[in-house]
C-alpha cells in the first residue's frame, strides 16, 4: 500500500470523529533524529536526540539522549518532571489523525500546545496508585492533553486491548484499551480504572454533574466523551 492510499484510507477512518475529542493511541516508537524535550525535576531543561529508551514491564525504565553540544547523557524516570518525545512511523500518522479537533476551552495551559500539533507525545512524572495500590512516582504517557485540565487519562502500560482496524494488513488504529490510569484535580494519585468495572464506577466518578447523571450513554469507548462533559460542569 503506498502512501496516498494508507492516508486515504485513514481519512476515511476517522473523518466521522473529526470533531469529537478523543484519547490518543498510545505511542511506543520515537524518532532517533528529531528533537526531544525533557524538564528535569531540578527545572535543568535538555534538548536533543534519543540514542536509546529501555522500558521495563511496559514503563519507561531508561532514556539516552545526545544533547545539541554532542554530550549523552542517560536519564532515569525518577529525575524527570515531563517531556515532549517526537513520534515516527505509523504512531505519528495514528497520533496525528486521533488529535484532529480543538479543544481550546479544556486546554491545560502547561502542556506546549504547539509540541502537540507537531506530532509530540507529552510524558509526565505522576503519582500513581500503582501494583497492590502502592502509590508511586511513575513516567507516564498522557492521552488526553488537549483536554485534561480537569480529567487526566494515563496510558496503561499493561493494558489490553480491544480488537484493532487494519487495511491491507497495515494497522490504522489500535483497539480500545481496556484500562487506563485516571486522576481528577481532587485525586490524590492516578488509579487503575479497567473496562469490565466501568458501570459500578461510572456514578462514583462523575458525581456532580448532572449531565453525566442523567445521561443513559454510559459505555466505555465515550470515556473522553465523558471526561469532556465532566470538564463542562466544573
């Protein structure tokens, strides 16, 4: 399948959601020759390439990076506040076409906005409730950064995932995760929230507003639906 056709085949994919506010597909490949962003908890800001990213059960155990002046220098998860890491191949392609709306008025305003539309995927150091409910610092993936300022949705390294879409057998779009980390601005840490345990969860998540409340479109693939209509009643 050459190019023209795989991007026509995602347009039609995705052209009935082009103004709904989605998660984004968990990315897990990065470009080796684009410019990498990373804060350290110090407030030391590095630029430069990835040389190489080791992972340990799904988390991000290690990053390698070449500054602009040529040093390397390795990172550990635990020494970094947030970062923006460029996509490659198809996980770009992905992560562009599920960000195609705005969501100006559910914006975090210290998310680079910019860095976004550029293809990055955004990483912050969070406060997890993580293996037997231990609460943990953990590096993780944000899959709703144009629209998490009331609701964050953490990519779960573990997760499953629902059946995905293909074309040609070329992948277009990752099934559903069956479960993600969830925080609100009242939470303490990001808890696992898993698909199967979503309907007991539903009212004890969205007290408070009465749209959710009232609504009977309850299903887990409208979780960003959700987190967006929550947003609204803040």
């Amino acid at each position: 399948m050459n190019k023209k056709l795989l991007l026509l085949a995602l347009t039609m994919l995705f052209v009935g959601s082009a103004f709904a506010q989605k998660l984004l597909s968990p990315s897990f490949t990065y470009s080796h020759k684009k410019t990498s962003y990373i804060t350290l908890k110090d407030g030391t800001e590095i630029t430069g390439t990835i040389k190489d990213l080791d992972r340990k059960k799904g988390l991000i155990d290690q990053i390698k990076i070449e500054k602009e002046d040529g040093k390397k220098v390795k990172l550990k998860p635990e020494d970094i506040k947030e970062m923006y890491l460029p996509q490659s191949g198809l996980d770009k392609v992905s992560q562009a076409m599920d960000a195609m709306s705005d969501a100006q008025k559910w914006n975090n305003e210290q998310i680079d906005q910019d860095l976004l539309d550029d293809g990055y995927v955004y990483f912050e150091n969070a406060m997890v409730y993580y293996k037997k409910k231990k609460k943990m610092e953990l590096l993780m993936q944000l899959l709703n950064p144009t629209f998490s300022k009331e609701v964050k949705v953490y990519h779960d390294p573990m997760a499953k995932q629902t059946m995905s879409v293909g074309v040609g057998g070329v992948t277009l779009a990752g099934g559903l995760e069956k479960s993600y980390f969830v925080k609100t601005n009242d939470g303490e840490a990001a808890y696992k929230l898993k698909k199967k345990d979503y309907d007991e969860e539903y009212e004890v998540m969205w007290e408070g507003c009465d749209e959710l409340m009232n609504s009977t479109d309850r299903a887990w693939k409208d979780l960003s639906k959700h987190v967006v209509a929550f947003s609204d009643c803040q």
